[in-house]
C-alpha cells in the first residue's frame, strides 16, 4: 500500500441534511408546464405522473431509509487512472464463492443490485444452494452516483473497463465472472475480450450487435429475428431522442437537470416506463421508493452531466469505436421488454455465445424489475464454469 492510489478506504452513504433540505425546497417551487389533454405519455413524460411522483419525493420519501439499506452492505472507495471508483464489496460466507463483478448502466445506479446481492452472496439464507456463491463487487461507473464526476475528456467505456480490470486485481482477484446490462454490458464485453485469462464466463442481459451487412440487416434472420428486427426500428424511431441528445450536446441538457429535481425525474423515469415490463404502468415493476432510491442518487450526488457524458464520449459522431471479438463463454438472457434487441445472428460473430435464454418476463433493469429471475440465471449459467 505504499503508492497512495492504489489505497481502499470504506465509504458510508451519509447525506448533509441541508442538501435534502433544498431539495424539497426546490420540488416545492417547481415550475410546472402545461400537458394537452387526453396526450398521456405521448409527448414524453406524463404531467400527473410525475406531479404525483415529486409530491411523494417531497413529503413522503425517507432518504435516510435508503442509506440505511445501501449501508449494510460493505462499500469502499479507491482512485484508477486519477478518478475515484465507489464499489461495493459484498464477500460470501462460502469459503469457495467465486467473484462477480456486476455493473449498471444509465440512467441506473448500484441501486439496481440491492435485492440480489443478498441471494448471490448468500445463496442458502435465501433457500438457494451454497455451492452457487460469489463475491460480489458492484462499482459505481466513474461519473456516475457515489463515484462522482469525471473531470477529463474521453473517459469513455474503454477507460471505464481498464479500471475495472484493475480495481478486480486490487481487490486480489485474479479470475472472476461478470455480469453486466446497458453501459455495464459494453464494459463487461471489453473486459471480457481485453482480459481472457482472468475473465472465466460472461452474462449479459443487454449484447451488442449490429448486422454483419450494414446494407441488408434483415439478410439471414429467422422469424425471431426479424421480429427483433422491427422492434430495433421501432425504438430507433421512437425512443432515442435522448441519446442522440446526450451524444451532442450533454452540457446544454445538463443546466436544466442539474437545477430542477423534477426536470431530473421525468428525464429518469420515462426510460423506468418505457424500457419495463409495465403494460404502461411504471410502478408495476417499481415502487416509487426505488424510483426515487435511483434518481436521488443523480440528484444528491451531483452526476447527471457527467453521466450522460459517457453517450458523448463512446456515441457521439465519429467516436464509436467496435467491440472486439469474446472468445470467452458468454450467455445473453434476453428479457421481453428490453428496449435494445439485435437478433442473434447479429450476435454470434462477436461472441462465443453459449446460451441464449429468453426470459418470461422482465426488461432493461433486470436485476431491480425480476431479482429472483435474474438470481436464476446468473446462477445456472455460471455454475457450469466454476471448475474453470
């Protein structure tokens, strides 16, 4: 421990009072738009939602509830490359537990992880079998929650997996499994491809693929495929205003966001609606309590612009670099309302792709929206690599 950055210090969550204070005097003075009638969530995020959703955060919510609950589990921060990562570190009782490092995307948060890393850690507690215990490490992406902003250009997903392989042999792990969605998901496949003796076998419940004639994506897709396809086109259409915004131009986003709670909201909670197996809903699959668990963190820790910074840094024009080939064992479990699904066939070039498991129910925030689904999966795949 003698060169200063490589030190890990614990963290607690523990929020000035007068920060939660001016957010709910902020909430208090909101500014509202007008919505047209009968218009629902059609022009974005629906008016009497949201007002719903700010009067609870407002008067109901209990943040110190949150701490309390993201406290039990043991976290830490050290510095990578001169920017510091917040992760926690939820070690097994079971002696033989293998390593996990498990990673969100946006607009999520380590929020996501809090009903599974019980289960994954502790399997016969929660009527599981000993033998499918990991450690769990679940970082907070640098520019995001507890890790707070970035402060340099370019730390795109590259840089982000390079710290992330370098925080694992930190920790002293030298081989170990990830498991990732979204941001997490791209992170996991660099590492994954970057670092094959370390890296034993790869979950994803988001896998990125484009098709291998750029000119004539449909050529080869079986029906499935071609379903995957239309949906693809349809969320092009609809549903990526938001990253075509956050890869230009996050800075000009940022000022509203940065100021407004409630602006921050409906910017978070339209991608919670959209991208969840709600039927329209969205607290079908989410209460309000974790709602607002996940954007609080933007909001108290100051990281939304720098979070949508990533979009700028990996997706912004002429910046988009292809993910090299995996060649180790990798499994997609592909949830029904996941937002992004290329088609298999798009996949399987650029992964040793070993299980493709289609998923009852479910969406983009796997792991918050079907914890006991997601537990499953993670378990059964990886069980087949533990000897590894």
């Amino acid at each position: 421990m003698g060169d200063h950055s490589a030190v890990i210090e614990p963290f607690r969550v523990i929020v000035a009072e007068d920060d939660i204070a001016d957010l709910r005097q902020r909430l208090e003075r909101t500014r509202w738009p007008d919505q047209l009638p009968g218009t629902e969530w059609d022009y974005g995020t629906n008016l009497t939602y949201l007002r719903e959703l700010c009067d609870y955060w407002k008067d109901q919510y209990d943040w110190r509830g949150f701490e309390r609950r993201l406290n039990v589990f043991p976290q830490y921060v050290t510095v990578i490359a001169a920017q510091r990562v917040h992760f926690i570190h939820a070690r097994s009782p079971v002696p033989d537990a293998k390593p996990l490092i498990i990673s969100h995307g946006w607009p999520g948060s380590v929020v996501e992880f809090l009903e599974v890393i019980g289960p994954l850690i502790d399997p016969a507690a929660h009527g599981g079998d000993p033998a499918d215990a990991f450690h769990v490490i679940a970082p907070s992406l640098p520019g995001f929650g507890f890790s707070g902003p970035t402060h340099e250009r370019g730390f795109t997903t590259r840089r982000i997996a390079a710290a992330f392989a370098q925080l694992m042999e930190r920790l002293g792990y030298q081989r170990y499994f990830i498991q990732g969605g979204d941001w997490g998901a791209m992170i996991g496949t660099i590492m994954a491809a970057e670092h094959p003796a370390r890296v034993i076998a790869l979950h994803l419940n988001l896998i990125m693929a484009n098709p291998p004639d750029p000119q004539n994506p449909a050529a080869g897709l079986d029906a499935d495929g071609l379903a995957d396809l239309a949906r693809s086109e349809h969320v092009q259409a609809h549903e990526m205003a938001y990253q075509l915004l956050q890869a230009t131009k996050p800075q000009t986003l940022a000022y509203g966001l940065m100021d407004s709670p409630a602006g921050l909201a409906g910017w978070i909670v339209e991608k919670f609606r959209a991208w969840s197996d709600c039927g329209g809903d969205v607290e079908r699959s989410f209460t309000k309590d974790q709602l607002l668990d996940n954007i609080g963190i933007y909001w108290l820790t100051g990281t939304i612009n720098s979070s949508a910074r990533l979009y700028y840094e990996d997706l912004g024009p002429g910046r988009f670099q292809p993910f090299p080939r995996v060649a180790v064992p990798t499994a997609h479990a592909r949830y029904p309302a996941e937002h992004y699904r290329p088609p298999r066939e798009w996949a399987e070039p650029g992964f040793n792709l070993v299980r493709w498991n289609k998923m009852p129910r479910g969406g983009h925030f796997a792991a918050m929206e079907e914890p006991e689904l997601f537990v499953a999966d993670v378990r059964d795949f990886f069980r087949g690599y533990r000897s590894d």
